[in-house]
C-alpha cells in the first residue's frame, strides 16, 4: 500500500461508532449497543419524536450521562495526530458524541449532528451547546419561547446538513487515502463515501473488528479495535513502514 508519503496529499477519515466503542460509548447494533428493547431505527425518528417526546428524550439523557463519561481513546487521539501532518485532511464522521473534538481534531465534519447541541423546534433562536446531564426537565423546552427542544442530530429520514454532506462529498472525491474506522457501513448517505473515494482512484483502508458490506471493495484490511489498529498503523505509515 503506498505509504503518506510525498503521493499521498489528501486523506479522509470517515468514522462510526465502533472509534468510540473502546471508550466506553455503547455502538448502536452492536451486543451492546440496545437499548432496553428499542433499535436506534425506531427512536431516531421525527415519528417516535412526535409520539413520546419523553421516551426519546429518556433514551438522549441516558446516552449523554454514559457520553459524558467517556473520554476519547487512543485512535481518536491517532487522528488528531494525523491531521497535523497530512496538508488536505477531513474527519467525517457519524458519531454524535464529540469525542473527536476533545482529542483534538479540528477539521471535524459532523454529518449526524452533535448529541450536545439542542435546537428550539420553533427554530427561534440559534442552535446552541447544553451539556447539562441529567436534563432538569424530559423533554427540555426552549429558554425563549418555551417550545420542545430536540436534539440537533440527524434523524432517520432527516436530511443531512447540507453542507456537511457536500464538503464530504468533495474531500471523498479528491482524496488519495480513505480510512473507514468503526462503522457497520449500514447507514446511508454515508455509506456511500466510499465508493465515491475508491471511484476517484483512493486506496481504502478498513479498520474493524468485524467485516462489513464494503469490506470487498477495499485495498486494506486491519481486522482489530481502532484504538490498537490505528495508532499502530499511523506510527507505521510515519516511520515509512
Ligand atoms: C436520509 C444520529 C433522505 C442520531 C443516525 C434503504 C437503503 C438505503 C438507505 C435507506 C434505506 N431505507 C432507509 C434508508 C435511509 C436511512 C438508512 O440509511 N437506513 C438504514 C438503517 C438502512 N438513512 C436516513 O434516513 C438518513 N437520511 O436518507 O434522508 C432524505 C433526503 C432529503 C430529504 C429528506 C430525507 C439519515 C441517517 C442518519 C440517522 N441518524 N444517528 C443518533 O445518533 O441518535 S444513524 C446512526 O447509525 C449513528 O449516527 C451511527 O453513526 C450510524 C451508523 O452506525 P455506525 O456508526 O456504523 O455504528 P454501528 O453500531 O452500526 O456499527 C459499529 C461498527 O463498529 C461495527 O461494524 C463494529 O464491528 C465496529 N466496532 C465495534 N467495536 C469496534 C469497532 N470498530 C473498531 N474498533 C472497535 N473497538
Ligand atoms: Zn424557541
């Protein structure tokens, strides 16, 4: 595999839940990753949001109080690391949990959105931090006008953030290096990145335990946890390796 060396410019990252896996944070269709006898699919919705504004704030509160616990792991800190030395590097990512930022990556693209960010459901007012946990209140009201509150994350049959999608979009199609690390690739528009890399001639680095529907189309495969795969892979690819 080429190393990062002079030919390789320009790398994307993209990341699930599986990065986070080592630091505590449970995946979502992993053994650990239920919660109590709801699927992600069936909470994540504007629907379930509608019906029991309560239940999926329950399921959000607990979600912050375990992530808040959580501090990123040594792949987290691996990419932070990366992004210092590769000149075009973008960290797309479908986690929720923030755990990239407090490592210390900086060109962070969140497709999923943030679980610590809210947003009013009227809209009157700009989005903002909370990380209050446990909530005072389930579900929280907006401080202006009283409305319910969701959290500022992407649900199923939810469009993307424009933007966010784009600019990976665009890093994807120019990149040399894709590394794909903790995700069951089960997610759409993201899964999608991909092959849009591999269509524009980038090698394919996976990192996961398990395999995954785009395991066939990649150029490497490190079969371990991404907080021993990665830093190892790193220090190999710094060292000319
Ligand atoms: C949209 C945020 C259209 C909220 C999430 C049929 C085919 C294709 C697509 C669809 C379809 N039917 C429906 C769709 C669309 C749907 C979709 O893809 N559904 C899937 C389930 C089939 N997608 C959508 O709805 C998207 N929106 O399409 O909109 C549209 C367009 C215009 C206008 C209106 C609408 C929205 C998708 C976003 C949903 N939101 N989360 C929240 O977090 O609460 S998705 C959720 O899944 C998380 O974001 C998560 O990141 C994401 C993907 O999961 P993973 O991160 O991969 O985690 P998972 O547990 O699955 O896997 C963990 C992996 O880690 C495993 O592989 C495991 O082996 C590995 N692992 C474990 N330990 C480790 C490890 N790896 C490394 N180290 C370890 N230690
Ligand atoms: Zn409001």
């Amino acid at each position: 595999m080429r190393t990062l060396a002079g030919d390789i410019q320009s790398v994307v990252v993209l990341t699930g839940a599986g990065i986070s896996a080592e630091s505590g944070v449970p995946t979502f269709r992993g053994e650990d990753g239920l919660w109590r006898q709801y699927r992600a699919e069936e909470l994540a919705t504007p629907a379930a949001f509608h019906r029991d504004p309560r239940l999926v704030w329950e399921w959000y509160d607990w979600r912050r109080g375990l992530i808040a616990e959580c501090m990123p792991n040594a792949a987290h800190h691996a990419l932070a690391r990366m992004e210092e030395r590769v000149p075009d590097f973008a960290l797309v990512t479908q986690n929720v949990d923030g755990l990239h930022h407090l490592a210390g990556s900086r060109n962070i693209i969140e497709l999923h959105g943030n679980i610590w960010r809210m947003r009013c459901m009227r809209g009157c007012r700009p989005k903002w931090e909370d990380r209050t946990v446990p909530l005072p209140e389930r579900p929280p009201h907006c401080p202006s006008c009283g409305a319910l509150t969701r959290p500022d994350v992407v649900w199923f049959g939810e469009a993307l953030p424009t933007e966010a999608l784009e600019a990976a979009w665009r890093a994807s199609e120019r990149c040399h290096l894709m590394l794909i690390v903790g995700t069951s690739a089960a997610v759409h528009p993201a899964a999608s990145l991909p092959l849009v890399a591999r269509q524009a001639g980038a090698t394919i680095v996976e990192i996961n335990p398990r395999p995954t529907p785009i395991s066939h189309l990649v150029d490497e495969i490190l079969r371990e946890p991404a907080a021993v795969a990665l830093p190892h892979w790193w220090a190999r690819v710094v060292s000319g390796g």
